[in-house]
C-alpha cells in the first residue's frame, strides 16, 4: 500500500470512529447490575411512545454496533434498546453454567433481569436478534414471554447445513497490529459480508471493536442448535431473514422449511446480501423490519 492509499485508509478508519462516538453520544446509556454481572444498554428514540419497546441483540463477536445502520430507522416513533450482552464489549461476562444447566441459560438471566429493571418485568416488547443474537432472542422470548413479534436476522442455532468455504484466520495469534488487522478483515469477508464494497471502513471499525470486547464463547451455542425448538414456543408474528449468500446456512430450502412450520412466520431472502444482512442491505432490512413491526 502506498502512502498515499495508507494515509487514505486511516483517514477512512477516524471517520468511522468519529460516526460510532457521534451515535454512541445520542444514546442514553444505562448499566444495571443482576446478581452480580453488570449488562449495558444503549436507549435511543422518544422518551413516550405508545409502541411497545423494541429490543435488538447483536450476534457473536459483536456488539450493539451490529445495528449501527438500522437505528435512525427503527427508533423513529419507539424506545430502541440495544444491549451489549453479558460476556460482549462494554457489560460483564455471565456466571458460568451450573453442571447440567444449560449453557445459556447465565446469559439470559443477566439479560432478563437487567431488561425487566429497566422497563418493568411483564412489559410487553417487540424482539430481533442477529446470527448468535438470532438464537439468543428465540430463547429469550420463550423464556420471557411479553413478545409482540419476533425477527430473527441470519439466525443462529438451525442445526442445518452451513456453506463456508474459507477458513477463518486467529486474530487472536496475529504477532503485530498489521497482521491483527489483515486477519480482521479476512475474517469480516469470510463470514458476514458478500459485497467486497460493503467491506468499508465503517464495517472494519465495528468488526474490530466488538471482537477486540468479545470474552464470551458463542459458536458451540449456536451450533448446538434449539432454533426451532424455541421459535415453536413463540405463538406470535415471526420474521425470518438470510441474506441470499449467508454461509452460515443454506438459505432458501431453510426459509421454505421454517416458513411451512408456524401460521404467523414469514421467512425472507435478501438478494445479493451475506451473513450481516442488516449491515450490507440496510435500506431493506429496515423496510422488512418497519413493515413486520408497524404500529
């Protein structure tokens, strides 16, 4: 890279540093302690609205920047929480799992709790969740109760085939910063963007920041399956949306399959979209979600 192009790339990557204190400095931020095991939630949108509050958990190595380009959207006219989860950037890791408890299950009680002294237990809210958050919303809403409607982005937990052809790189082993970062943004293309253009500073900065505040392993959780299982609990609307190539699932016989299973479940596809479809297709996803959610 030139010193030119390098020079480039940094001033790319302050910009995009500068847009995530910009939207972090418009939430309130709330942390509130459950048992011992702090959660912080991020809080955008109107004091007063007669919706329900919308609550959104990000995936895996992430953070609540995973919605970074669906918050202006969906906080128009409702309360929007985003919650970094117990083990995820800015809040505590959970307890571990009693023997014979289920590996989750620590998660959610922090997140329930924490959730429920915010806004009341029993207040009824609509629910997302993205790829582990995916899973992590259909457990929760089975567990809560009080969901309206439920929209799971690139879920998490199908138990189906899954498409990934690249192995993922340890950034973790990386000797130096060049190569963390080299390591960063093969994995960023690998697993969650199709379009190399949507691979842009913006996305690098969240990707970076929400692994570097990852202490929580979700993989084996999310691999352990439960989808269905917990979506059959819910007796309420359901959205379901994949990008068109979300190598975490095979996406078209996965929506037919889950899309024939629920009376009040909508399965969609999003062309040319991969595994952070909310990220890469925001435009759309916020439509798909506005339209699911309405009023």
């Amino acid at each position: 890279m030139s010193n030119a192009d390098a020079d480039m790339a940094d001033a790319s990557l302050r910009a995009a540093h500068a847009t995530i204190a910009q939207f972090d400095a418009r939430a309130s931020r709330h942390d509130v302690e459950h048992q011992g095991v702090r959660v912080r939630w991020r809080r955008f949108g109107p004091e007063h609205s007669v919706l329900p509050p919308l609550v959104l958990l990000h995936g895996g190595h992430g953070s609540w920047l995973h919605w970074l380009r669906n918050i202006d959207a969906l906080s128009v006219g409702r309360a929007l929480w985003l919650p970094d989860m117990p083990g995820f950037h800015d809040s505590d890791v959970p307890r571990a799992a009693a023997p014979g408890e289920d590996a989750l299950d620590p998660l959610l009680d922090a997140l329930g709790g924490s959730l429920d002294a915010l806004i009341g237990a029993g207040t009824p809210i609509d629910l997302g969740g993205f790829s582990f958050g995916g899973l992590t919303a259909a457990r929760f809403a089975a567990r809560r109760g009080a969901v309206r409607k439920l929209a799971l982005m690139g879920s998490g937990g199908h138990g189906t085939l899954r498409r990934m052809s690249t192995q993922m790189i340890n950034w973790r082993a990386a000797p130096d910063r060049e190569a963390e970062i080299a390591a960063l943004r093969h994995n960023l293309a690998a697993l969650m963007l199709h379009d190399p253009q949507a691979l842009d500073a913006l996305a690098f900065a969240i990707h970076d920041v929400s692994c570097h505040g990852t202490r929580l392993r979700s993989k084996e959780i999310s691999l352990a399956g439960g989808l269905q299982r917990a979506l059959a609990a819910h007796a309420g609307p359901q959205l379901l949306v994949w990008g068109e190539f979300d190598v975490t699932a095979d996406p078209r016989p996965l929506v037919a399959q889950l899309a024939a299973s629920h009376p009040q479940r909508r399965a969609v596809v999003v062309d040319d979209a991969g595994h952070w479809v909310q990220y890469e297709r925001a435009a759309e996803t916020n439509r798909l979600l506005l339209e699911f959610l309405g009023g």
